[in-house]
C-alpha cells in the first residue's frame, strides 16, 4: 500500500517520534494465586460501606493469592488514599487477618471480582454485604449474611476452631484476627476459649475431623465474629 504524500514526508521521523512520545503498554491485570499453605496465611481486608436503596451495603476486597499483605504498606494506608480509590460512605480496615482453612474453591464473582490497587496493596472483590443498622453497629456474636460462593475446605486431622450457641448451632472459624490483639498467633486458638467474652450458653470448642470438613457457600454464607473480630462460618445442621 502507497502512504499518502505527507505520510511519506513524516516516515523517516517516526523511529525519532516514537522515542519522544512512547506508547504506554496496555496495564497489565495481576492474577491471584493461593499460597501453597493457606492454614496460617496473612491476608488484609478491605470494606467498603455504600448506601444504597435497599440500605447499607459492603464490598469486600482482600489479598487473598497477590500477597500477605506487608505490614509496611498496610499501616502506611491513610484516610486520603482509602477515600480517593472509594466514594463511598465509609471504608474499614479489616486485618491483618489468618486464614484457618486448608483449601478454597471460589465460583462467581467471588473468583473474578474486581482488582483495585491501594497504597501498593492489590486486592480483588471477594463478597458483598447487605447490613441492616443494627448488624454494621451491632456487637460480636451477631450473625451476618455474606453474598458468595465458595468452598473452604478443612482437612480431616488439623483442628477446627468453632463457636457453638445454645440452639446447637455451629460456626467455624475461618480467619483469626491481629486487630484487637496484634500479638494473636495460631498457637494461641485451642486455649482461645478462655480468653473469649462468650453470651450466655455459648461455648468455644475444638474438633479434629475424621474426615474433610467443607463449608460450602453457595450464593450467601451466614458469619459472625467474636469479641477479638475471629471470623466464624455457620455450619448446616449435622
């Protein structure tokens, strides 16, 4: 093909012109790969707050498979970074946090949220809540549904950590918190009970499965956390 007369006037200068105004390469998107132990694994959370017209509402982004969340960046973040990334009522920093399962099987948007990235963390969407007043204000022990699909699998040998209410209902804790307590370590869960605030009727148990343990979400899982912000998952009727 013949260029055009001024094309062909600019060409000998287009190596030049491509030095002094380059184009950028197309952004690349990180993928998210899990560690190769996830029992123990640092993570950090993002929640953002939005009103909505069926009320409050929160997008949860973490860390889960970019990184564990340096300590440096993540107490560098500041108010002005959180609300320049979100417009929205309210963000809040949840973590750093451990992951206690052994396997997660992720569907849906909770596989292939959004990828943000604040202060040098990346993160991607993993869940959305809906909050009544009473469950963003309410105290521990307060169950919340979460909208996602996953699977987390505890393997048949390891403890599980569970909260048992005095209906009978079990939830098992699926992250532990360095929030209140910066000092918390795994090692410290099987006694954790001791420690804990429990409502009345409540106690704190550790159960070794025979045999693996899922906790299968499938469109929204029903959380609470206790009074150090450990993260429990509400198990179906045995």
């Amino acid at each position: 093909m013949t260029l055009p007369r001024p094309a062909r006037r600019l060409a000998p200068l287009l190596p030049l012109l491509a030095v002094l105004f380059p184009f950028a390469a197309p952004a690349q998107t990180p993928t998210p790969h899990l560690p190769a132990v996830l029992r123990d694994a640092r993570y950090c959370e993002l929640v953002a707050i939005h009103v909505t017209l069926d009320g409050l509402k929160a997008d949860v982004f973490n860390t889960l498979g970019f990184d564990d969340c340096p300590a440096d960046k993540w107490e560098a973040l500041t108010r002005r970074d959180l609300f320049r990334e979100f417009d929205t009522l309210a963000v809040v920093m949840n973590g750093p946090r451990h992951f206690i399962m052994d396997g997660i099987v992720a569907g849906g948007e909770t596989k292939t949220g959004e990828i943000i990235t604040v202060g040098g963390i990346t993160m991607a969407k993993r869940a959305e809540v809906g909050l009544s007043l009473h469950q963003a204000t309410g105290p521990a022990y307060t169950e919340q549904t979460i909208e996602r699909d996953t699977t987390y699998r505890f393997d048949a040998g390891k403890p599980t950590f569970r909260l048992i209410a005095p209906d009978g209902a079990a939830y098992v804790m699926q992250s532990y918190a360095q929030i209140v307590d910066p000092a918390l370590a795994y090692a410290d869960l099987p006694a954790l009970g001791a420690r804990l605030k429990l409502p009345a009727g409540w106690r704190y148990s550790v159960v070794t499965p025979a045999q693996d343990l899922l906790a299968v979400a499938s469109g929204t899982a029903i959380v609470i956390q206790d009074d150090l912000k450990n993260t429990y998952q509400k198990l179906p009727p045995p």
